[in-house]
C-alpha cells in the first residue's frame, strides 16, 4: 500500500465531532485516492436538515453547540485559483496509533484559527466547503465495535438524495396591518460623532446556532457582539468579543456567518442593504487588540435556574459562560458590568451579585473559593467606582447606580424633586430646564442639601419610583444612550419632563379639584410612589387661598408624622407640572406585514418566509378587540405606539392566535378559562363610587358580562343588563358604569381603547333590552338603609331628626356605594343615627326623585283644594315618574309611613317627617307650606296613592 492511499480501515474519530454537522464521512473517490487536487475548500460548514441524519448509519449522540471549525487559513486559501492538497492527516495509510491520532485531528475541537491568521478574503462566498474534502469518506461501526467500509455512493447520487436546503425562516401565519405611529417626540437621528466608525450597528436578524434558531435583537459597539431576546433587555443571550471571531462569509439572501473557533452562527437580514451594513461594520472590528487575561475565572452555581456555568473577570465586568469550552472560545451567555454592582455572602458558600436589573445568586465548591470570589469581585468594584458618603449610600440601590435618563453608571447628581439619580451629562440638560421644573444636585459637593429624610427618600424610592411613572411608555427607539449627542440628550430630557411624553398621568388627573384631594388624603400614609404620580400630572402642594379651612398637603403630612411625605412634598412645593402633550401622534404610517407568534414576541416580516424585520414584545400590549363580523376574521392589537390590525383566513387561525395573545397580555391576572368567548382585553384604572383610590386592573367583555382582573389573581364579575347605565367622558379617556349597587369609573390609556369599549359595552345593553322591560328597581344602597332601619331603627327617639357623626356617616356612603351588600351596619343607636344620616345623604347625591321639570306640576297639584281630584293627580304625576323613581318614591314614603305609625317610641310623626324630607323631594321649594303638606300626604296616605296607581297600571311593586 502506497504512502499516498488512505488505509482501508478509517479510524474512529472522537464521538463529539465524527459527523460534521450531520454529514457522515465517506471513502475517497479514486480521483482523489491518485492525489489528484481537488476542489477549494470553503471557510464554512452549513447546517443540515433533520431528514440528513437518518443517512447515517451509526447514531452518535452530537452537541449541537459544538461547530466545527473551520481550516486555518495559512493551510486553506480563499482563493480558487490555488487547490490546495488533501490534508496530510488523512493521506496517511498506517494504522499505528500515531497514524489514528493524526486522521482524529482532523476532526479535533481543538483544531482553531486565530484572528492574525485571516486573509483578507475569507468572505468570499464562491469557496466551496470544507465538508466537500471529507464527504466521501463514511464509515459503520458493527456491534463488536469493528470499522468496516462502506461501499461508496456516487457522489452526484448523493447530493440528489440530499439537497442543499439553507435554513429558512419559520413561515408566517397571520397577516398583519401594522398602523405605526409617527411619534412627535425625540426621535434617534444619525450622530455626526460617530460618522467616521462604521463599527456601531444593530438590527432584528434571525439567528442559527447549530440547530437551535431564534430572531434576536443583535448590536455591535465595535468591540462587543450582543444578542438580545428583546430590545428592552437588559442581559443578552449570546455576547462575545470580536477577537473571538475567527471567520466571516457573506452568503445569498441576506446572510452571513461568523465563526468562533469551533462554534459558528448564521445569520440572515431582512433586506441586502443590512447585510452588507453588517458586514461593512464586521470587517471594520478586524485587527482589534486582544483582551487581557482574565483575572479570575472558574466554574460556580448559578441559582434561579439551577445550573452550572463558567465565570471570568475580565477588566471591570463578570463574563458568564454556559460551559469552560464556551470561556475558550469566547462565547458568552451575558456580561455584567462590575461598576453597577454589589456583592454580598448569602451563605456558606453562596453569595449575590445584585445589579438594578437583576440579582445572580452562585454558590461555590467550598467556603474557600468563595471568599476568593468576594475578595476579587470586591476589589474590581472597588476599581470602578470612586465613593463619597452620599453617593454610597443612594448607590447602595441598585436602582440608583445607572442614570435614569441614559443608563450611564455611577450617577454623580440628582434631581431632588424628581426623584431621579442622573448622570453629569444629563445633570447639564436638567439645568437647562430651570430650577422651576428640576432642582439638580451634586451627591459629592451640596452636603447640607442631602437631609437623612432625603437620602431615605432616595434610597427607598430614587430611580425606581420615578421610572414607574416618568419613564412608563417610552418607546425603546426613544431611549437614550450614554454617548448620544448633547441636542439629543436635551430634547430627550425636555420630552420626558417638560411635556410628559412618557409620563404615566393619574387616573385623577383630569379633575383638579379630586387630584389636590386624592394628594392631601395620600400624603398622610406611607405611599410615596402614588404621591409622586399625583405631583407628576400637577396635584398642587399649596392649599387653595379660597378655602381658609382646608390645609395644604405639607399640613397633612406634617400632622401625619410622615417625614418621607413631607421632604418630597417641600421640594415641589413652588415647582411646575408637565404639560403633558397627549397628543403624540403626527401621522400613521400603514404597512403590511407578514406575522408569527414566538411565545411573548410577534414577528413581523415583509414577505411569508422571510426574515423577521421588527418585533412587539407582546407584554406591551395594552388592548386586544376581536372585530370579527360576517365572513370578516380579523382581531385589533394596541400597544402605546402601534395599533395592529390581524387577519386570518379562518375563525379558528384567528383564535388561536388571539387567545395566545390574550393570555401573555394580561400577565398571570386572567386564568385560560376565563378567555374563552371573550371579545375584548384591556388594562385600565378603575375607582368605584366617590372615592378617589384607584386600581390598575385588566378588563374583559364577554356574553353581556365584564371582568375586572386584579393584580392579586382576584375576579370580578359584573352583569350588563337593562339597569346598567354607560356613560362616555371621552377628555378623561374613560366610562362611566352605573349598576344599581355600584358606580365604576374605567380609565383607559388610550383614547381610542375607551371608545372601542364604549361602543362595545352600549352593544351589549342594547341586546339585554331587546327583550321585555323590566320595571324599575330601587338602587341597593337606599334599599340596604330602609330595610336595616326597619328592622332595627324604628323605636330610635328622634330617628331622622337626630344627626350621626359626620366622618362616619361619610365612610358609611362610600363603603355603600362600593359594596352595598358586603358593608357591614351596626346596631345600636348611635349606628342607626349614622345609617338614617347615610340614607339622607345618598338620597341627596343620587339623582332627583323628582326632576326639576315635573316639580312646577307637582307644586300645581299640591295647591289643589279638591282632596279627591288632588289625589288622582298625585297618581297621574307618579306614573309620569321614570321607573327607577317612581320604584324608589314608593319604596322612600312607604318605609316613612312605617316610621310615623312607631312616633309613640321615636316621636317622629308624618308632619315631623315631612317637614325633613320635603327638602330631599324638592330642594329649593321645601319652603313652600303646599310642598310640606304634599310630602305628608305622601307618608300619611301613602297605600291609598301608591298601590292605587299600582292596580291601576296593573304593575307590582313590593313596598318596603
């Protein structure tokens, strides 16, 4: 046998790479066998189909992560014109154990390219690849573990039993009509500053590793590669440095792949135009300088979920690895930066890394190695950040670490009435806005501005707070960067501060008179972020100079023993609100799109199976309406800045991926079974009755009946029926519910949300008085007060004459309007003094009982001097009456014509009673003698008007 022939038995090679990529090893054509050249090889090795595996003759268990490398270049050129020899590995013949070790390097994960090695035409995309030199070789291992050749297939016959199929897209299955908004606000324009580095770029590209394919947020900062699952994320899922690439190749239609050692990663764009800026941006990283050692680097525990990982330290951030073959390659799951960071032991041999995003729990092999870990981790802290006692105990939030406006680290200065830590930069931009919109102050230099109650104010609240409601809804195009220009950083500012672009307004904000009341109720407790909502959408700190008596908030916090309340209600006191620019859309751009659902994310692309061109975090979603009608199957989405309409072709595809919506929206608060047959699905504020606490909820509408979701997993369900009154306050983005046991006030976020809502809610109304009408009811507070009096109260000395005490009577009114049912009345006298009180008031509050058009009429007859023609007018003026009225007149003077028959016991006769309701009839005309007499007739003869003009209008009534 001649040096020159491969040997008749091939070596095992190592189980981990034996297949490349799925394509088994074949025996040597007889051209190359001869040493004939063959074909240039390529710098590339493509992922095979699932259908390529089952060729195989022998399973092996492969790790999808592990790639092949590609040849180092000074051995493969690029070039075609040159052919380079078969690899001297595998024209070795010996079957020595020497022989055997050289043929297995060949497929070694060791077997790597190093940066300095590359041409300057390794992405030349003609190259032919590097599986075409060994993909005539194939091998089988029989039971007894001996290797045997396999006869050879022609290779044209091969490739026609398996196609070159490129990984392709998953295929969309709805269509999509995508209304974008034209924000009005800052928008990102091209920085001059970095007109010269063609390094920084980002897009949505979808990605393959091995296998494995996702659609990922990609950035490139010209020295760090990042892959994120949303763009809002704040920790990747893959990261390397761009020393670590070995390789890259353009491909056709929008791709290109780069190359790690033994690792690769295809990409694909949606459009030529950003690939080749991908690429112009890829080759610009060549020849960067190599990263420093790692100053510590081993395997711990990482918790939350369990799982083993490989750490390093590297200059002033912790590199997280899956594996140690990942730290060799340079392939990261994420990277965290050391100088927004604390540690801290948790346990024997565990400890924390806490970041304002998110906190790392490790464990270590033992206390030892722990130690070390927190002796390093420290002493790189240390390194990054430089202390002054004020800023290392606001730092000692993780929250306060990173800017609030761009997320640059270790924050030096603060807005004290905004609550915000910010950077220098963002410091210069506050100032700008004038002290009357941003008190700013240095955490190092304005010691004795920095109060104890203000550094807890900080501490407890600081960025965390003020994000939740001066950055609720900013868009993540929006979003500023620490190395944006100074015009872009203001604008940016002016937006969120002085407009309140983003702001989240109160549910109170449209009435000011309830948002300065709803302020001075809030500050006398402990919650500060509803407080610095209300200073947000402009509740004024000074009391009111037209009410002497009513104190200002600082008063009530003061008189509350609040400090927190006091120190932040101090630094705006003399401050101005947001103008709050509601109207933030200039114009919609409609486009239509192609969309998947992929678990929380829609996938938009331009064409069925191309690649993904943008992506909605489908936790933005704010409402989803089914708008299905006849042959039409199509459902509406809303976020705060697009408005998408959904089409399918069927109704099942349309509800199967509106459902699949629908139960990631609402976040856990709506169980699966609760969704089936619902029509709409939106988060709102809601506030019951006069009080002015409200809640964030998530409502939906089906079958004439709406939920009310809360955050605590809580339902609520309540029936739309005839007796159900809808009322739009379309500048207030809200409707009004009334029930004859509660009144809800539902706030949405977006205009449009409230008036789908709207319309859909009278749609159902509509269809619950189709049928027959009901006749009217008395409402369940005034129902609840008539029948606990009756049945305790009666025999009360003075009983209606007699005032209760004012606050409870108050609390009394709100807990009924609330929960009629569920408000717990007690027994004794002084309750029921506060029960009569309850009802009087709600009968004043509540609509007239008599309406101010039919009182002149009722006036006329009460001057009647005829008693019978007096009476019949009386009846004829009751059925006048709209029904819930004349229901509640009956049930009101029939429970009064119980009270008087007791006035041995409670000294209340009719005429006594008359003269304290008259005024609840007829307001402004109790005085006149008529009207008196008139409401004692009422009470007095109260069955012989009544149920007359019952069985005269063949009607039941129950009377009380």
């Amino acid at each position: 046998m001649s040096v020159s022939d491969p040997p008749d038995i091939i070596p095992v090679p190592k189980p981990r790479s034996r297949y490349l990529l799925g394509v088994g090893v074949q025996q040597l054509s007889s051209s190359e066998r001869n040493g004939q050249k063959l074909p240039c090889p390529d710098v590339t090795a493509d992922t095979q189909t699932k259908s390529e595996e089952t060729d195989i003759k022998h399973e092996v268990s492969v790790d999808d992560s592990s790639i092949f490398a590609p040849p180092d270049p000074q051995h493969v050129k690029t070039s075609c014109s040159e052919t380079p020899p078969w690899p001297d590995s595998l024209s070795s013949t010996s079957s020595s154990p020497d022989a055997a070790g050289a043929s297995d390097s060949v497929f070694s994960d060791d077997f790597s390219v190093t940066p300095d090695l590359l041409s300057n035409d390794l992405h030349n995309s003609n190259n032919n690849s590097f599986t075409d030199q060994v993909i005539d070789l194939q091998t089988e291992i029989c039971t007894n573990g001996e290797i045997h050749q396999v006869p050879k297939v022609p290779k044209s016959q091969d490739l026609q039993n398996k196609p070159d199929r490129p990984n392709k897209p998953r295929a969309a299955t709805i269509r999509v009509s995508r209304k974008k908004q034209t924000l009005s606000g800052p928008r990102q324009k091209a920085d001059t500053s970095h007109s010269e580095c063609a390094v920084a770029q980002s897009s949505w590209l979808d990605v393959w590793k091995g296998r494995k394919h996702n659609v990922l947020w990609v950035t490139l900062d010209g020295h760090v590669m990042s892959m994120w699952k949303k763009r809002t994320d704040k920790f990747t899922e893959y990261v390397f440095h761009v020393t670590s690439i070995t390789n890259i190749r353009e491909q056709d239609q929008g791709r290109f792949s780069i190359y790690l050692q033994k690792k690769h990663f295809e990409f694909m764009a949606h459009s030529e135009v950003v690939r080749e800026r991908w690429l112009m941006s890829l080759y610009a990283t060549r020849g960067r300088e190599l990263i420093t050692a790692p100053k510590q680097h081993g395997p711990l525990i990482m918790k939350d979920p369990r799982k083993k990982v490989y750490t390093a330290i590297c200059g002033y951030s912790l590199w997280i690895y899956s594996s140690k073959e990942d730290f060799s390659v340079g392939l990261g799951m994420m990277c965290v930066s050391m100088n927004i960071a604390s540690v801290k032991a948790t346990g024997r041999h565990s400890f924390s890394l806490i970041t304002p995003y998110r906190t790392f729990n490790f464990s270590a092999d033992s206390a030892k190695e722990m130690t070390m870990w927190l002796e390093r981790l420290n002493e790189v802290i240390r390194g990054a950040l430089s202390y002054s006692e004020v800023a290392h105990r606001l730092w000692s939030s993780p929250f306060n670490k990173v800017c609030a406006d761009c997320g640059a680290a270790n924050p030096e200065w603060a807005s004290v009435n905004l609550l915000v830590v910010i950077c220098e930069a963002c410091a210069g931009a506050h100032r700008s806005m004038g002290s009357n919109r941003s008190k700013v102050r240095g955490l190092k230099l304005d010691n004795k501005v920095w109060t104890e109650p203000l550094i807890q104010l900080f501490v407890l609240y600081g960025n965390k707070a003020a994000s939740s409601v001066w950055a609720h809804n900013i868009p993540p195009t929006e979003q500023i960067s620490p190395d944006v220009s100074p015009d872009q950083r203001l604008e940016f500012i002016l937006a969120k501060y002085c407009k309140g672009l983003y702001c989240k307004a109160h549910p109170l904000a449209a009435n000011q008179k309830l948002l300065d009341q709803r302020l001075r109720e809030v500050v006398c407790g402990a919650n500060v972020e509803e407080t610095l909502s209300l200073l947000c959408s402009g509740a004024r700190v000074s009391c009111s100079t037209t009410d002497p008596e009513l104190h200002s908030a600082i008063s009530e916090a003061e008189s509350a023993g609040q400090a927190l309340q006091t120190e932040l209600l101090r630094h705006n006191e003399f401050v101005e609100s947001p103008d709050f620019e509601q109207t933030r859309h200039s114009e919609e751009q409609i486009e239509e799109l192609h969309g998947k659902l992929d678990e929380e994310r829609f996938l938009f692309s331009q064409e069925n199976e191309s690649a993904a061109c943008d992506v909605l975090d489908l936790t933005e979603v704010i409402s989803v309406f089914d708008c299905s009608a006849g042959q039409t199957h199509e459902f509406e989405v809303l976020s705060l800045t697009d408005r998408l309409i959904c089409r399918a072709d069927g109704r099942d595809a349309l509800l199967s991926h509106m459902l699949h919506i629908m139960k990631i929206v609402p976040a856990g608060a709506v169980v699966d079974e609760d969704l089936l047959g619902v029509c709409a699905v939106s988060r709102a504020s809601i506030r019951e009755g006069a009080a002015l606490q409200c809640a964030e909820v998530w409502c939906t509408l089906q079958d004439g009946e709406m939920s009310i979701h809360t955050q605590h997993s809580s339902t609520d369900t309540l029936t739309l029926d005839s007796q159900t009154r809808c009322h739009l306050q379309r500048s207030e983005n809200c409707i009004l519910l009334e029930f004859p046991d509660r009144t809800l006030h539902v706030q949405f976020e977006l205009e449009h949300s409230c008036l789908r809502w709207h319309e859909l809610v009278q749609r159902a109304l509509r269809s619950t008085t189709d049928g027959p009408q009901r006749s009217g009811s008395v409402p369940c507070s005034i129902d609840r007060c008539i029948s606990h009096i009756t049945q305790h109260g009666l025999k009360v000395e003075g009983l209606y004459r007699r005032c209760g005490v004012a606050p409870q009577i108050s609390k009394l009114v709100d807990a009924l309007s609330v929960s009629p049912r569920g408000t717990l009345l007690e027994t004794d006298e002084l309750s029921i003094l506060d029960i009569s009180g309850a009802l009087k008031q709600i009968l004043r509050q509540s609509s007239e009982l008599i309406p101010n058009a039919h009182k002149p009429l009722w006036l006329k007859a009460a001057v009647l001097s005829d008693e019978k023609q007096r009476l019949q007018m009386y009846r004829k003026l009751l059925k006048q009456l709209p029904p819930d009225n004349r229901v509640t007149l009956t049930a009101l003077c029939g429970h009064l014509h119980t009270v008087q028959m007791h006035s041995q016991e409670n000294r209340m006769t009719a005429h006594n009673l008359a003269l304290i309701f008259v005024v609840t009839l007829f307001q402004e005309l109790a005085m006149n003698a008529a009207l008196v007499q008139l409401t004692k007739e009422l009470i007095l003869r109260h069955r012989e008007i009544f149920m007359n003009h019952v069985e005269t209008d063949r009607e039941i009534i129950t009377v009380l």
